[in-house]
C-alpha cells in the first residue's frame, strides 16, 4: 500500500502512532483529513521519502512472536527497554495531548470520554515511575546475576503490573472499551486507535516481563539457594 496516497485522515485512524508523527510535522489530520497524505505534505514542503520511511516503520512486524524464555538475560531486558519503555515514553504524551483535545472540543455530548487526559496523566506518572525502578534498580541486579536479591524488587515490580492492569480497565470504562462513535471525528478515533495500540503494549510488555525474565530469575534463585 502506498501511504503517500491515502487520505492522512483515513491513516491517522487506522495506523496507531501516526499522530505523533502528524503533529511533529504540523500536518493538519482532523479538519485536512481528506486530502491525500502526499498532498499534505507537499503543500508544508516536505520530505515525502522521509515521512512514509516514519510511517513504515510503524508498520514493522515486532519480535512479539518470539519466545522469549529462553533468550539470554541481556537480550531480553534490552527488547523490553527498546520495544516497551522507548514506545511507552512516545505514546503517552500524544494521547494525552489528543484526549485533552477530544474532551475540549466535545464536552458537551453526553459520550465525550471526560476524565480520560486526567487517567492518562496518571498513568503516565505512575507507568514512567516504574520503568525508572526497573531501568536503575532491578535490571542491573537481573544483569549482574543477583537473582537472589532482585527477588524483593520483582514482587513490588509484579504487584505494580497488577496495578496497570486495574489502570486498563479503567480505561476501558471511560472509553466504552475503545469504541469510538459512529460520528465521531478523525482526531477521536485516532485517539482510540492509539490507546488500543497502548494497551495492546502494555499488555505484552507486562507478559513478557512476568512471564519470561521475571520467571527465569525465580527459577534461577531457587536453585541457588
């Protein structure tokens, strides 16, 4: 599919992430979302090579499918910072921005999603928080081998995730479970595209890390002692 010549409206909605990317290139997606992404682009003068490089790159089938229990210590806390943590750190700041939008603009229809830029907010603070706890604290000690102590900052990392997952059926109930309506705009059903992508994220980085590296080091630390 050329993305050049799909309206940047049509991929807003269906391509999670291409917002961002909208927006850091100041391309109008709600009011301009009929016109054709090429066209956008060449009327601000830039570079269409560059742009639909960003965009295949969303594109990109992930490693999700690998299994990744048995992968070295190392090469897995190096997938989870730069597939989870890198993309957590990009998502949430652009669906705050567009859920501060949606409930701007739609305040006054009775399924206007009011209280979700609050919701993000804190899950942005509470999430962002976390990951620092895991980048400076637990995945050096996992790094170094020290399965034995990491056992204490695993089970806090693991009842935080529960805690994520509360966050996400709260937002579930705030968004009518991420079904947009049906009038609604290019900018509100971007907004839920990208939350589904979120979640489907989070999901999987949670998974990945309760039931692979934090696991491994369980098991590591039981034979150790």
């Amino acid at each position: 599919m050329n993305l050049l010549e799909q309206p940047i409206g049509q991929l807003a909605c269906a391509l999670p992430g291409a917002t961002r990317i909208f927006h850091n290139h100041k391309l109008d997606f709600c009011c301009g979302g009929h016109v054709s992404l090429r066209e956008a682009a060449e009327k601000r003068g830039l570079n269409l090579q560059l742009l639909q490089t960003e965009l295949e790159s969303l594109q990109a089938k992930d490693s999700a499918d690998r299994d990744w229990r048995e992968a070295p210590v190392a090469e897995l806390i190096g997938h989870i910072l730069h597939r989870f943590h890198d993309r957590h750190r990009e998502q949430l700041p652009e669906v705050i921005r567009l859920a501060l939008r949606v409930e701007a603009v739609h305040a006054d229809r009775p399924d206007c999603p009011a209280g979700l830029a609050d919701h993000l907010e804190i899950m942005q603070q509470e999430l962002t928080n976390h990951m620092m706890k895991e980048e400076q604290i637990l995945f050096p000690m996992l790094l170094r081998g020290n399965d034995r102590t990491a056992q204490a900052p695993i089970s806090m990392m693991r009842f935080e995730h529960d805690q994520h997952g509360e966050a996400l059926e709260q937002l579930a109930m705030l968004t009518n479970d991420l079904v947009p309506p049906a009038d609604a705009c290019n900018t509100w059903r971007a907004l839920y595209a990208a939350l589904i992508q979120l979640r489907e994220d989070l999901m999987q980085h949670i998974h990945l890390e309760n039931n692979a590296l934090f696991l491994n080091a369980e098991r590591s630390a039981a034979g150790q002692a």
